[in-house]
C-alpha cells in the first residue's frame, strides 16, 4: 500500500515541476512610442523563471528586444531600431517551448 501512494506521489511531484506557469501580459504603459523610448509591461508569471525573451511582432517579423528589468509582475525595455507600426509583443517561454503572442500592441511612431 505504501509503494502505490510513494509512487503516486512522486509522479504528482514530476507534474508539478514540469508544469510552468505562463507569460501573460494585460498591459503596456505608454502604449505609444518612439524608438528608444522604455516601455513597461504588466502582466503575471514575467519573471525569468517563465520567460526567456520577448520580442516585438507585426505578423510577419518578429524583432527581439533587450529586457533591462524584468520581475514575476513586470517587464521594461525600450523600443529597437524598428519601423513604425503597430505591434504585439511576444514572449518565448523559459523552456523555449512555446512563442506565446500577447493580447496587448504597441504602437510605434
């Protein structure tokens, strides 16, 4: 009886770490800008622990961007050299599993 619940156990243990809580950004603050211009993003599960890079996409192309703060709650960086247009953001995931586009854009002037 006991192997059965340790057995148990340890595969619910396994789940657990595999399972990772993902990116999820709600908000952009300016949602506007121009190149150079540091950009915060809020959200949850933004820590290095969930995500690895963020990059800047219009649909076709996606532009990285260097993250120059980064905490479980938000995310800062400036816009890169990129023309204008609208874009989301989207954030590999720290197993590099999974690009996961964002709900949120950012406008570029």
């Amino acid at each position: 009886m006991k192997t059965w619940l340790f057995a148990g156990l340890l595969a619910l243990a396994v789940a657990m770490f595999a399972f990772q809580a993902l990116p999820r950004c709600t908000a952009v603050e300016p949602d506007s800008a121009k190149v150079g211009d540091e950009i915060s993003a809020k959200g949850e599960n933004l820590n290095k622990a969930s995500m690895a890079e963020l990059y800047l996409t219009d649909g076709s192309k996606d532009t990285k961007v260097a993250i120059s703060a980064q905490s479980d709650t938000e995310i800062k960086f400036k816009v890169p050299q990129i023309k204008a247009g609208r874009y989301h953001l989207a954030m590999l995931t720290a197993n590099r599993s999974s690009m996961i586009e964002q709900p949120v854009v950012l406008t570029v002037e």
